[in-house]
C-alpha cells in the first residue's frame, strides 16, 4: 500500500502528519481484516468473485476499518471480534462506493478504472448489493445486536445523504447547512460509527463511546471537505482520479457554495450556467478554478476542514496519552494536509 | 388492492384458485403490515419519500409478507413481532425491484412507470440501498438473531442470483440446471425466508420450520417460473408490463432454454442471432412465440410450474388442515392460474 511521503521542501518543517504510525501500529490486525475481506467476498458466482479481487486489489487506505481497530485497541479491547467487524465496515464502504460510481458514471478511482467502467453497471450494482448482505450476515455472526444498530443506522443515514445530495447537485441556492448535512450522513456517519463500534467492542462507558463517536463524525467531515477541494486542486496522478469530476457532476461543494456566496454578478452567471444549466465548455474548469482560487473558497475549505481534524484529536482527550492515540490524532492531521 | 375475480366463462367449472381467502384471512395484519411501511420509509430527505410513496401506492400483491403473516399464525404465533417482520420482507423485495429495474432498464412494472423510468436510475439506486438498510433496522429493533440471520442470508444469495442471472443473459448454452439456479437465488430465496421466518417467530420445531421453507422455495419457484412464461403469453394490461422484455433483454428462461433444446438447427440460428448477437428485427418476438408454442416450451413450463406448486401445498400436510393452510394451499395452486 502506498503511503505519503514527507516531500523534500518539508524536511526542515516538522514532519508531515502522516497515516503511517497508524498503519504500522495497527498492521498486524489490518492483515488479518484484508484475510477476512478476501475470505467473505467468495461466492460460487465467479463474475462476484473476479469483481471483488479488482476492489480488494485497488486497495485504498482502509481509513474505515482502520478506525475501528484502533477505537477498539484504544479503548483496551483484548478479543478478536473487531477484525470481523472491521471487516464489515469495510464492505458497507466498498458497496456504497460500487453504487456511487454508478451514480456518478465514475470511470476512475484509486488511479484504477471503476468496477462500472470494466464490467458495466449492472454487477457494479448488484455486487455492491451482494457486499451489504455479506456485511451483515457478518455482523449477526458477530451476535452483537449494539454493532448492528449502530451500522444498520450508519447505512440508512448515508443513503440518506447520497439521495440528498442528489437533490442539491445543480441547485446554485445550496446553503453551507445543506452541504454539511449532505457530508455528515454521507460520509461521517460511517466514519463516527466505525470508531463507536470499536468502543462498543471494548465495553467502554457512554460518554467514552460518545467520544470516540466524535472523533470519527469530526474526522469523516474533514476528510470529505478536503476530498471535495481535491477535486479542483489535486495533481491528478496523486489523486487517482479525474480532476474535476465533481465541477461537471454539477455537484455543489463547499469551494463551489463559498465562491457562489462571495462571488459578484457575472461569476454567479458563470455558476448558474456550467453548474445549473449544465452546459459546460473546453476553459470552463480552469476558469473555475480561478474563481475559487480568488475568492479564498479552496482556502476556507481547507481551514474549516482543519477546525473539524482539530476537533476530531480533542475528542480522544479523556483517554490514556499513548502511541496509539497520537497516531489516531495524526491520522486527523492527515486528513487535512494529504494531497490524495 | 385488485384481486382475481374468476372469469364468468368459468363459472361452470370448480372456481380458479384465488389468492382471496388468504388476503381475506389476513386482511387486518396486512392492513397494519402497510402502515408500518409507509411510516418506515418516511425520511427527512423528500425525494425518499416521494419515491417511496409511488412504490407504494402501486401496490403489488404483497404475497412475500402475506407468506411471513400467514406462515407465522398458522404455526400458533399471537404475538405482533410478524407485522414489522412481514414489512422488513416486503422492503427487501422492494429494494431488490429497484434495482433490477435499473439493471434491466424496465420502464413498467405493476401497470405504472418504474421508479427509474420516472426519477432515473440514480434514486432508484439508492433508495433501493435505503429500504435495504431500513430493513435491517427493522429487524434489529426486533431483536431475533436468528431472524437477522434467515433474511441477511436470503439478501446475499438473492444478489448472487442476480449477478449469476447476468452471467447466463445472452448465452444460449445455458442449461435447465442454470436457470433452475438462479430463479432458487433471485426469487425463491425470499419466498422460502418469508416463510421460515413466520415459523421461526411461531417457535416451531425445527421440522416444521424446514416444511414452511419448502413450502415458500417451491411456491417461489413456480411462481417465476409462471413469471417467466407470462412475459411471453400473458396480455399486457393484464401483465402490468410489456410482454416480451424478457426475449428484448436476451435472458435465458426456461420457455427459452426448453425451445432451444428441441429446436431444430434453423430454430437455433434464430435464437443464437436474437439471445446471443442481440439483433432484433419487427416480427422476431412473434416468429420466438410462434417457436415456442410449437416446441410445447410455455405448456413444459406450466407443466413444471405445477409440480412446484403441488409440492409446496404438499410441505403443509403436517399442519393442521384449516382456513389459513387452505388459503395458503391455495395460493400455491393460484400461482400457476393466474394471468398477471
């Protein structure tokens, strides 16, 4: 799995934050969470099984499952449970995605071409199906009717969020609330309920599993802000995916609402035409990304994505001061100032 | 709800199997089963509930959770757990529906627009996740692992029919043992779960689950397998959908796999050009039908359509020989009868 490496310019700064101390702390456990993944993508119907090998491959940072390795090691857990679990949080992830590309028509992902792009809608759709039963005959093996809940609810509310933001696709009107409402159930329902499962596990107190629910709801939004300003300000080769994508879905991120709400009469006009209308030119991504580059909107993208990462690390305050906290703290920190 | 009326040119002869007496017998579950689907889909997000409201209000027989209803007062239940179970069948299925309309890019279904057809394919995809999810809730406010475990298992095999079906689409080698497979997958699966679970909230012995589950495999295998004649012999308006979808998607059923099997070699030029390289022409769902009577394909399927629907109403003998065993004997038999 490739990991980020400080760049040269950096190295009389204090090193770049990076995944890295938590990939390595949590390794051993992570194996054995890919063994599992491999091992319950099997299916005596092979297209499922040729499918699942290219998802699994692409590989990803398993940021998810990680969460919930580290929740449940964080919070003392000494059992076994939370590498099936994070297992199973891993699959609701790789579902999700496998429909997301085909809502959005995604031809790239992780540098690699999508599930869709290879095989076609169809199985894209109906493994992503395949992958979300496969979840939770994992979870009921678990026994655990709590785990359950908390990701059958998980699940709901990003369904929730991806419908939402269907809605909000192509509407110039969408408020920052909209935006945050769309990305907290997209996105940082998982990540909160992944980190909360780990303290479920661990058998932790209300108040310890709040926090730690927290931790991951703040972490999900600033990963998915910096996601959304990647996709205008991104080295494409870095990004795995096509720069732009989300300025020609007519998808209304925060860079997009900021520079809407700052902008004057003729870039609103520009707004109204590539995003609401649709009709987008050869010079029209470029020219937006002058806008938001002028308007400070990748700028306070970015800031409120560092208030959220810095929210995420104090909600592991009441916990124990030791490498594994720093790392999930870092992983924060990551999130903010990757370039992938 | 529509139901079968016997035609008066039947009149002289025994009455034509009817689901009647079963919805009669279960009409007051089914009434609350209802409500507790309409209040379940309800959402913050708008677009959830308008398409959830169309799916309902287009109604359907609602014959899986009539088999949860049904099954679990035949096994002795009083209790209430079977309306919010029988809705949680009713919600897979749903979401399955949304989904092969996606994937078979249907336009109608019951005698309306599809979803898809209405919304397009991206809310029909995710509010197929959604109602997925909001089962799994259901369930789990229930509590019964071993229900959790019936119907995720069902989920998991359904999509693995599901992507099989895909793989046999197109492929005029695939033999009766193939297809025979993929409607156990796809759509018996759910009808043998529907029905296990209502003995499973009975508390019935193990035997008697096991009869209950056969009797719903069997009544769902005769019932796609009527399915699967119907969409070459049925009338549209009394289908509810067009007629000859199933040749236009190129899908191997069992009208076809038995047609092709006798055909002589002019026959299976026509079907390899049709099924396998997809060209068709003005006339050739005629000149397939015109075949297919010939070959006695849609009376082979009738034929074994019967036989599933006798030993479904024969896995019932251990019950007490009462109205709802009758009913549902009955709507065994109605499964083979019926024109829609």
């Amino acid at each position: 799995m490739a990991l980020p490496v400080p760049s040269a310019d950096r190295s009389a700064a204090p090193a770049a934050p990076s995944l890295e101390p938590l990939f390595r702390l949590m390794s051993a456990d992570l194996e054995r969470v890919n063994a599992v993944i491999v091992a319950r993508m099997h299916s005596p119907v092979p297209l499922i099984a040729q499918l699942a090998k290219h998802i699994v491959s692409a590989g990803g940072k398993r940021l998810r499952p990680l969460l919930t390795l580290a929740c449940a090691r964080l919070g003392g857990y000494r059992g076994e449970r939370h590498i099936a679990i994070a297992a199973v949080v891993e699959f609701i992830h790789t579902a999700t995605l496998l429909h997301d590309d085909v809502v959005d028509a995604s031809a790239l992902r992780r540098g690699r071409d999508t599930a869709n792009a290879v095989w076609g809608n169809k199985p894209a759709i109906l493994v992503g199906d395949f992958l979300f039963a496969r979840a939770f005959q994992l979870m009921v093996q678990d026994g655990s009717l709590r785990v359950l809940d908390i990701l059958s609810q998980a699940a709901s509310v990003i369904a929730e969020g991806e419908v939402h933001q269907l809605m909000t696709a192509n509407d110039t009107a969408t408020s920052e609330a909209d935006y945050l409402a769309v990305i907290e159930a997209k996105t940082a329902a998982l990540f909160a309920a992944a980190a909360r499962v780990g303290a479920v596990l661990a058998e932790r107190s209300a108040d310890d599993e709040m926090a730690l629910e927290r931790f991951g709801r703040n972490l999900g939004i600033a990963y998915q802000l910096v996601d959304d300003m990647l996709d205008f300000s991104a080295r494409e080769v870095e990004l795995g995916k096509h720069v732009g994508d989300d300025f020609r879905d007519g998808k209304m991120t925060l860079p997009i609402v900021v520079a809407f709400a700052r902008g004057d009469a003729e870039e609103r006009s520009f707004w109204r035409r590539t995003l609401e209308n649709g009709e987008q030119r050869d010079g029209d991504l470029e020219r937006a990304l002058g806008i938001l580059k002028r308007r400070g909107a990748l700028a306070e993208t970015l800031a409120r994505a560092r208030a959220y990462a810095a929210a995420a690390a104090e909600a592991l305050d009441g916990f124990p001061d030791n490498p594994l906290r720093r790392a999930l703290a870092e992983a924060a920190a990551f999130a903010t100032e990757r370039g992938f």
